[in-house]
C-alpha cells in the first residue's frame, strides 16, 4: 500500500504568514523597501546576501523580486518556518537554506560562502539576550566582506521615552484588537492552523519542542546595537529607518 502525497500549497502559506505578522507590524513593507535600498547603495543589484533568522523566506521573497540576478542564503532553525520556506523555493539555485542554531558557536561552518554582500535581518533577533547577541555580531562582522551592510529591523525601544513608549503601544494594541475582532490571524493562531496542516504538523510540534511558546529575548535600543555593532568590527554603523516602535540599524564593514 502506498502512502497518499500530501500536496501543500506554500505558496498560501506564505501569504497567511506575511498578514499575520502584518498584523503587528502594519508598515512591515516599508522597512523592506529601505532594507533593499540600502542593499542596493552598497552592493548593487546582484548582491550576495545572508539572510539571517529567515523563517519563510519573506526577506528572500522580496530581494528576488527586485534583483533577479541575487543570490539568498536562508539561515533558520525553525523546522516548519524552513519548511514553507524550501516548499515555496524548491528549484530555484539563487537560494539556500541552512538549519542552524544562531547561538551555536560553530553555527557558520555550516555556510556555502565565507562572506556576504549583506545579511539582512527583521523581527527576529529580538529572541537573543544581549551577550549572545554581542556574542552573533561579532561572528557577523567576519561574513561581510569589506564595504558590505548588515541590516537589523526589529523592536527596539528608547528606555529613555517611556510615557511616549507606553502611548504607542496602547494605540498600536488597541488597533491590533479591532482588526483581531473583524477576523485577523494573531500569532497563537496561526501556529494552531500550521499543526493541523498534515503537512506541517510534525515540523510545528518539534519547533515547540525547540522554542517553548516563546523565546524570552532582549529589545535593546537602535543606539545599544550601532554601538554593539561598532565594537564588534563593523566601521560605521546608524538608524537608517524607525517607526515609533520599530528601528532599522545599518552596519557598515
């Protein structure tokens, strides 16, 4: 008897995860858009690039669109996330995917290439403590070649504006649960609709298995990371793109 082939729309996948993230973060495009400008700036439209924490491929997706002539190495440890990542770029030879613990010391023997035009990154290094995070730029400044960017875009509060810091995040919530009433997907159930994919419902149990519901992170201000980023070897690094939550910082090798 032969087992039924379970075919997955990942394509579908893909969508059902951009409007749950867009869910909390509604300006999501315009912080890829600047992402790839700056990509651009400095390495031109074929870039070599890491994407780092990649889960589905969203950064991936993107970069393709615009530079055709790119090529993506998708690094995550997430099983179902690289999942719809490799089902939505299976046979394309601009990309790679790589399972890799980001906190692993040995974690960059596992790369195709020593160095990088750009490691791009967003919404996902919030999962690190401070030190290991020190701990990954450094690693970081030894992939890109000299000239070449890295680009986190992420939550990263000013400890210093606090009543400004708790008016936007009462807006923002308050936005997030009238567009949770009219039907959006929030975080929890999305991931409850991945388990009962037959094909994604092994790789989701193991990422729990990996992760726990959540990863207990640090959100260090746009200021703490150029300044990491500058001890860690980077030459320059700045704020390239903020939104009253969210920062995009811009190293430069």
């Amino acid at each position: 008897m032969t087992e039924a082939v379970v075919s997955t729309d990942w394509s579908a996948w893909q969508d059902s995860w951009d409007r749950q993230q867009e869910w909390y973060l509604p300006d999501r495009e315009e912080r890829f858009r600047i992402m790839l400008d700056m990509v651009e700036a400095f390495a031109g439209p074929a870039p070599r690039v890491l994407d780092l924490a990649c889960g589905t491929g969203t950064i991936t997706a993107r970069l393709l669109d615009r530079f055709p002539g790119a090529e993506s190495t998708g690094v995550d440890l997430d099983p179902a996330l690289l999942a719809i990542a490799r089902g939505t770029f299976a046979g394309d030879d601009r990309v790679r995917f790589v399972t890799a613990d980001l906190k692993d010391p040995d974690w960059t023997a596992r790369l195709p290439r020593d160095r990088y035009d750009a490691v791009l990154t967003a919404t996902a290094l919030h999962w690190l403590h401070a030190d290991p995070l020190r701990t990954l730029y450094g690693q970081l400044a030894g992939l890109v070649r000299d000239g070449g960017v890295l680009l986190n875009a992420d939550h990263m509060p000013d400890p210093a504006t606090p009543r400004i810091n708790e008016a936007e995040r009462a807006l923002r919530h308050a936005r997030m649960d009238r567009a949770k009433a009219a039907g959006a997907l929030d975080w929890r159930a999305w991931w409850d609709l991945a388990a009962a994919d037959p094909a994604l419902a092994g790789p989701t149990a193991e990422r729990f298995a990996i992760y726990g519901e959540h990863a207990d992170g640090d959100t260090p201000s746009a200021d703490w990371h150029a300044r990491t980023l500058r001890e860690a070897g980077f030459a320059e690094a700045r704020t390239v793109w903020s939104s009253p939550s969210d920062a995009m910082v811009l190293a430069l090798k």
